[in-house]
C-alpha cells in the first residue's frame, strides 16, 4: 500500500509551507471542487481571493487554451505582443483617478509591491516607505518589511531592507481612531523620518490578512491630503480587495480619493499568475529603460485569462452579482449574531466579508476560529481565517456563485458556529 498523500508531502516538502486543509483537489468548477476520494467542497476561499470569476471560468478557460495554441511565452521585453499592450490600456481604464496612467506588469502580488516601492523611489528621489499595522504586502524581502505582522511571516528571516515605517492601522471607524492613526504619522514626521525623505504611504485600502478592516474613509482622505502637502506618493495595495472583491472594480472607488499607484494581483487573471503596478503616468515613467522587467513578467496565457476576466465582469454583471451575495450572506451572518455572542464585529465592504469570534469574555478567539473553520470542512465547506489575533473567519467566494449552492455555504457555517459553541459551552 502506498504512503498517504500527507505523509507523501511531509517527506517531499517543508513544514514551512503551512497547509490550511489536508485534502487534494482533483477537479474543480464554478465554486466546487472535488478531492481525490470523490468528495465535493464548497469553496468560500477562493485560492485566497484569487477566484472571484469562480474555478475554471468557460472564458477563461477558452482564452488560456487559444493563446496556448499560438505562443505561451517570448518574453515581453525580448519579443512584446499585442495582448499585453490592449491589457495596460483596459487597466489604466479602470483604476481610480482622473489623470493619465501606464501599466506595467509582473507575476505576483509581491512583486508587484516591491516594483512600486522602485517606481516610488525612481519617481520622488526619496528613500523612506510608511506602511501600517496589521498590513500583508508579501513574503518577499520588501514586502516583509511592509507587512505589520510577525508571525508566521516574519519569524526568523531578518534584518529586513531598512527605512521603513509603521503607524497603527484604525481601530475603528471613528473619528477618534482616524485622529489617532493621522496624529501617529505626523508624530513619526517629527520624530522618526523627515516628510522630505518620504516617497511613499503604501495601504491596503481593506486589509486582508489583517482580518478585513476597511480603512476609514476620512482616513484615505488624510493620507492623500498629507502625500499631496508633503510631495509623497499615495500607494494602494489593491492585491487581494481589487478586481471586484469590494463590490466595486477597485476598492479605492469607495473613499473618493484616488491613489498615485495601485498594485493589483490574485483575480487579475482567473488563477493564472499576473500582477500590475498602475500608476500616473509621469510617475510610472520615471524609471530608465531596463529598470522594470522580469522573465515572465505579463507571460501570454496569464495575459490571455486576465482579458478574459475583465470580460467576464463587463458582459456577465459580476458587480452586481457579487454584491447580491453580499447582502444575503450579511443579513444570515447578522441573524447569526443575534443568536450567538461569540460574533463580535461582521465587517467589510461588498463581498469582502468577514466575521471575529470572540471568547466568554470578549476577547479574540483564534481557537473558536479555527473551530468552526474546522466543523465547517468536515461539512464540506472551504474557509479561511486571517486577523491580527487568529480570530477572523473571512469570506472569500466566487462572486459569480449561485445562490442556492451559496444559501448551501450559509446552512454550513451556521451548523459549524452551532458545533463550535456548543463544544466551547462543554468544555
């Protein structure tokens, strides 16, 4: 008899890519997918936000196919091609902001980032980056250093590129704790880095990882008016609440204040890895030819599949629908709440949706998180948790999902907080 999978795994590869299920996708369409004992899950996770045109789109599926029969790679900078060039036009068409924008495009989130950070630096001739608490920007060197969060992100790989900053991420969405947050940075501009050796604020306009947390609107708005006073650039980390996750194409349509460059990634291309950094257009040109550029770097069949998604969203109403999802899953999870006081705040915009489950004694509970993340996949739903403390069931479906399979997800984590609590009551 042949090993299990798992053990499979645990000989092959290392603890340190940490696995959030222990099943073996052999199939997967719309919002299912399949294991290899035949077993149908319900996805609300979404590859992490990066199916928010759901598994294998028939568009998607039919552009990546198309494109592969011509040519699945060149190098864009070896031998460009047309498909790359009509992309940045659609996105520089899209993002937030009334002024003229170029496209230049990458594989991951991360790298994204870390070319917005070059782009920044080339464009103000300044060095120092400001970031925030509670913030994911990736895993690589840079991104790290942006990320507000230790573990398990962090731990053990420092020293981290230098001349970085952090101020606390709002609380809240109050006047208070936007005064707090905005009083913070003019602290660290005082104290920590003259505003002349700033080129850049990057925030994520709902942090991810960081357990949902839209940013205050007034917030984004006294960051741009600080960027716009001291001569810095405004960057929003749309990775993960771009592409229609917030019910709007792009999360920055909520706060009425446009941002300077916009990383975009994960449902940019349906599942297939591409990543965009957008931005004004005398900012993005800013740095010498040959400065920006990696070997696969807006690779055809990427390209291919994110044409695709935009067209899924111009001609199939994915706005719409997605917001449609987040209106019922919003008015079950508050139905929830009123029945269940380990539901602390439910939050977010549009479909980007999460719950914090809270202990006998209000604090944040990363072990009734996991729980009902638990009871939830042995029901045969997918979810992930994220937050500062462990504690944040988010909610990361397909925005195309149908309603019944989606009133299916509900009835699960409604069984799966019931499980859950009743088992911390005996315990």
């Amino acid at each position: 008899m042949t090993a299990s999978w798992t053990d499979r795994k645990n000989a092959a590869c290392p603890r340190g890519v940490g696995l959030v299920t222990e099943i073996y996708a052999t199939q997967a369409s719309g919002s299912e997918l399949t294991d290899e004992a035949g077993r149908r899950y319900i996805d609300f996770a979404g590859g992490i936000g990066v199916l928010n045109v759901g598994h294998r789109h028939p568009r998607v599926e039919t552009a990546i196919v198309e494109q592969a029969r011509r040519f699945t790679h060149t190098c864009y900078q070896v031998v460009p091609y047309a498909s790359y060039v009509t992309l940045a036009e659609r996105l520089n068409a899209l993002v937030p902001g009334d002024f003229a924008k170029k496209t230049v495009f990458f594989t991951t989130g991360a790298e994204a980032v870390e070319n917005a950070v070059k782009i920044a630096r080339a464009a103000t001739g300044r060095t120092a980056i400001i970031g925030f608490t509670g913030a994911f920007h990736g895993r690589t060197m840079m991104g790290l250093a942006l990320t507000g969060k230790v573990a398990p992100y962090k731990t053990g790989f420092g020293p981290f590129p230098g001349d970085v900053y952090r101020v606390p991420f709002p609380s809240a969405d109050t006047p208070e704790a936007v005064a707090r947050s905005l009083a913070a940075l003019e602290d660290l501009l005082r104290y920590d880095v003259e505003a002349a050796r700033v080129a850049a604020i990057v925030i994520e306009p709902v942090q991810g990882e960081g357990g949902f947390l839209p940013a205050p609107p007034a917030l984004m708005r006294g960051l741009r008016a600080l960027c716009d006073r001291h001569g810095m650039l405004l960057i929003a980390d749309e990775i993960q609440c771009g592409m229609g996750r917030t019910g709007a194409m792009f999360a920055m349509e909520h706060f009425g204040v446009a941002a300077d460059l916009t990383t975009v990634a994960k449902s940019l291309a349906g599942g297939m890895p591409l990543s965009a950094v957008v931005g004004r257009a005398e900012v993005m040109d800013a740095v010498a030819p040959g400065g920006l550029g990696s070997t696969y770097a807006g690779a055809p069949l990427a390209v291919a599949a994110a044409h695709a998604v935009l067209d899924v969203f111009e001609q199939e109403n994915l706005l719409e629908a997605g917001n449609r999802l987040a209106r019922a899953m919003r008015e079950r999870l508050e139905a929830a709440r009123a029945r269940h006081r380990c539901i602390g705040q439910v939050r977010g915009l549009g479909p980007m949706l999460a719950m914090e489950l809270l202990d006998e004694q209000g604090r944040p509970s990363a072990a009734l998180a996991q729980a009902v993340r638990e009871h939830a996949l042995a029901r045969g739903l997918i979810l992930l948790v994220c937050g500062s403390h462990g504690n944040v069931i988010r909610f990361l479906f397909p925005l195309n999902t149908p309603m019944p399979l989606f009133e299916q997800g509900l009835d699960i984590i409604d069984a799966a907080l019931a499980e859950a609590t009743r088992q911390e009551l005996v315990a």
